[in-house]
C-alpha cells in the first residue's frame, strides 16, 4: 500500500476512461437505425457496460471483505470491506444514472420495475449506498463491523442474480451480446473500445480501493493514538 501506486492507478484509469469516450464518439460505428430507436444513445454502452464490469468487481471485493472480517476479525477484511462498499457505489451510480439516459432515449422510461437485472443492480447500488453512509453515521466498533459485513456477505447474493437475469428473464434489458452464450455478435472495433474501457475502469477502481484501504489505515492509527493520548 506504500508509494505512488493508488496515484498511478487512478490516473491512469480516468486517462484510459476519457480515451474510451472518445473513441466511443468518434471512432466506433454508429449501429443500424432499425435496430435501435435512439442510435445515439447507444454510445453509452461504452460508458456503461465497463462501469458495471467494474461494479460487479467491486462488490466481489466487499463480498471478501466482509468475510474476512465476521469469521477471522481480520483488519485486512475490514479495509476491503470499506474499500469494495465505497467503489461498488461510485461505479454503481455511474451504470444506474447511464442506465436511465439510455432508458429514456431508447424505451421512453428511464426504469422499468418489472425487468429482474435493472432492479437486483438497483438494490446492489442502495445496499452499497446503506453500507458507506451507514458506517459514516455510526461509531467505530466490533458491534458495527459485524452488522455491516453480514449485510456484505448476504448482498453478495445478488450479484450472480444480477449476471445470470437477462439470460433467465429478459423483459427490457438486451440480452448478453458477443460473448459465450451470446444472442448476437458486434463489430470488431466496438469490442475492443469495450474491452478497452473495461479495464480502465478496473484500474480506476483498483486504484480507488487502493487509496480507500490507505484512508481507513490512516483513520485506525489516529483512532488508535487518541486513545492512547486520552489514557495517558
């Protein structure tokens, strides 16, 4: 956790990220207009299929975190608890907001309450949401880690749920697309600006939880050194 790394990752994420959008507007072909209603706004799949791909990493972290810490009171556990909570939000906002533009364009709703995968994400990005404000409002403490990791572990449920829906139920979510299992291929340019804004936003992330992990270390040994202070 020492040097320069978390710096590096981040900048190196969000540089990868603006060349994806980039290259999204301005560089991938535009799909058929028969096939979409709103052509354009198909572009933010670039922005939003990645961002998920990230989200769904982050949450796997706080889903090992969060093991770590309730059977082993690991204090490594903890920090990626924090660290997975705080970087499944971010990326979570970012698919759900990008979510609702296409929504908006495409279907004429920004959400649909009947379709599996739209609302098993939605309730990933709240359970995040409820975790990083929670531990914020809440004292430090064995008691507080515990109840925050049992949600951590038990949310995780919904990530293989958030996978697997449009293969099992697809109401309004395109179905998996150029991949095994596929229902469709895409060109040859567009999979690589995917691939490519894929893993900028792992790195973006790995850098993010980097640099959360550090934080809370920071946050403990202060803790750690007022008690000290206030006994002495």
């Amino acid at each position: 956790m020492r040097g320069r790394s978390p710096e590096v990752l981040l900048f190196t994420g969000f540089a990868g990220i603006a060349t994806t959008l980039f290259l999204a507007w301005n560089w991938a072909p535009s799909v058929s207009i028969n096939a979409f209603e709103s052509p354009a706004a198909q572009r933010i799949f670039y922005w939003h299929v990645p961002s998920a791909w990230a989200a769904l990493i982050a949450f796997t972290v706080l889903f090992v975190g969060s093991t770590m810490w309730f059977f082993k009171r690991n204090s490594l556990g903890w920090k990626l608890h924090v660290a997975g909570s705080e970087a499944g939000l971010a990326c979570g906002l970012m698919v759900v907001c990008s979510g609702c533009i296409w929504g908006s364009a495409e279907w004429g709703t920004p959400w649909d309450w009947s379709d599996v995968r739209l609302n098993s994400f939605g309730l990933l990005t709240l359970l995040a949401m409820f975790l990083v404000l929670g531990r914020k409002s809440q004292p430090d403490g064995v008691e507080t880690r515990d109840t925050f990791s049992t949600f951590g572990m038990y949310g995780f449920v919904l990530v293989p749920l958030t996978y697997i829906s449009t293969r099992i139920w697809q109401i309004r979510h395109p179905g998996p697309v150029g991949g095994p299992g596929a229902e469709g291929t895409i060109d040859g340019s567009m999979r690589f600006v995917v691939l490519f804004g894929a893993l900028a936003f792992t790195l973006l992330i790995a850098g993010h939880m980097m640099m959360s992990m550090r934080i809370t270390d920071m946050e403990q040994r202060l803790e750690q050194a007022q008690k000290k202070l206030d006994e002495g």
